[in-house]
C-alpha cells in the first residue's frame, strides 16, 4: 500500500523482464552496428589517432562483387575515381562508350599475367596469397589500417581471391579481388566512399604490380598517369608517388598534397 493509501500492484520479477525484453532487443541492432576495430595487422595508433579519437568509418560491403564468366571482374562503373579494374565494360551501344569519367582511359588496368603452361591455377593462386601475406600495412603511406583475407575459392582451372584494406585513422574499407583463369589473374582494387582516393588504389595496385614481377612465371604493368591523366589530376598525385622504396611504417605518417590529408 502507497503512503496515501492506495494499493499498488506487485510486480513479478518475471513480469518486469517480459516488459523491458522489446527494449533490449531494439537496441542490439545499434550495437551490432558499431564499427568494428581495425585489422590485427594494422600498424600502431600514431598520434593524431590518439588525439582525436574518431569512429572508423568501414562503409558498406559491396553485394555485387566476386568472380565472373570467364575469370573476369566488377568494371568501375560508379563514375568516381577511386577504382581500377582490369575488367573492361561492355555497351550494347557503342556510342555510350567513354561518355563520361568511368571510362576506359580512366580506370582499366591490365591484369596480371602468369604462364599458364608452367604454373597451375593452385601454384599461380598460392603466389598471389603469398604476396598479399607479404603486404606491408603503411606502404606509400597508405593502407595503416592492415587488411584481412575474406574469402577464397578455387578449383582446377579458377581461382578467386578477396581482400580488405583498412585505412589508418578513419578506417575506411577498400575491397581487393583477384580472379586467376588460363593465365590471366584479373585485378581490381576500389574505395567505397566518397569521390576521390588521393591515389590510394594506383598505389595499391602498383604494390601488387611490383611484386607479381618478382615471381617467376609472372607479369604486370605498373601503373603509371600517361593513359590515366584525369585520375592523377583530380586525385592530385603523380608518377614519383607511385614508387614504393620498402618498408611499412616508416612510411605510414600522413601524406599531405596540395591541401588534401591521406589517412
């Protein structure tokens, strides 16, 4: 009884959880949103990280990425210029071919190239892991973050590879595949937010370039701004940033351009 007299109802302990139940599972989406933290293999928070504490900002996985007919990839065709691939676009109508930027002076690459007469699609697979493996986070002063493998698949004549990269401070997520078929591994390497990369994904493939000529049986094209002027412009970079002279941490500081922050 309430101190004026009126009667007030006794509460079960089991009727209390059964009310506030709807509460807590409305809340567990929100927390089950909270940004994860970057890779085990990133490099260690440097100071402005420490300093200005910010959430990492991943943004959302792609639905339509992975492995196509005949060992091909996803094109770039957002329009943005923060994407390559090896992969060119198909038009049904040639006249919207090179509309706008998104085109094949922007963004295509050539994809890696392995002797297929020598090398399995087993061998060539296990030299690309082994090159990813050997990825150094902070390398031309991008990727701090680290990355993780997501997802592979093979069989006995396709391969196919999928990789994130992280940022260092912002924890922005960038995806990476890999799709090995009769000689040809296909490559492609995109941000998933914002317009520009400040260079991030011509570096990124300028590493894995690089280092799929050390191996035997391999080849590549590095990339460099003659073919890709419109990116090198927008993004504010140039062939000197494409060269990579070792090392990961040294080099992870931030890189200023121009008034642009890489971080």
């Amino acid at each position: 009884e309430s101190p004026f007299g009126m009667k007030v109802p006794s509460v079960s302990r089991r009727a209390a959880l059964h009310a506030v139940a709807p509460l807590l599972l409305s809340a567990l989406p929100a927390l089950q949103q909270r940004p994860a933290e970057a890779f085990e293999n990133r490099l260690p928070p440097d100071e402005l990280e420490l300093k200005y504490k910010s959430p990492r900002t991943p943004g959302p996985k792609p639905m339509d990425i992975g492995p196509r007919e005949g060992g091909k990839l996803k094109s770039c065709i957002d329009g943005k210029p923060h994407c390559f691939s090896s992969t060119p676009e198909v038009f049904e109508d040639d006249e919207l071919y090179n509309a706008d930027y998104g085109t094949t002076q922007g963004w295509l690459v050539e994809p890696f190239r392995y002797d297929a007469a020598v090398k399995s699609t087993a061998e060539a697979l296990a030299d690309v892991k082994q090159a990813v493996a050997a990825y150094p986070p902070g390398q031309r002063g991008i990727d701090g973050g680290g990355f993780r493998v997501v997802s592979e698949s093979s069989g006995p004549d396709s391969a196919y590879l999928y990789v994130q990269f992280e940022s260092l401070r912002k924890g922005y997520v960038d995806d990476v595949e890999f799709s090995l078929a009769g000689g040809v591994c296909h490559f492609r390497t995109s941000s998933r937010l914002g317009y520009l990369d400040l260079g991030v994904n011509a570096k990124r493939y300028n590493y894995f370039a690089d280092a799929m000529n050390t191996v035997k049986g391999w080849t590549a094209v590095p990339l460099r701004s003659k073919g890709h002027e419109e990116y090198f412009a927008l993004n504010g970079v140039t062939d000197a940033d494409m060269v990579y002279s070792g090392g990961g941490s040294k080099e992870a500081k931030m890189v200023v351009k121009a008034g642009k922050t890489i971080v």
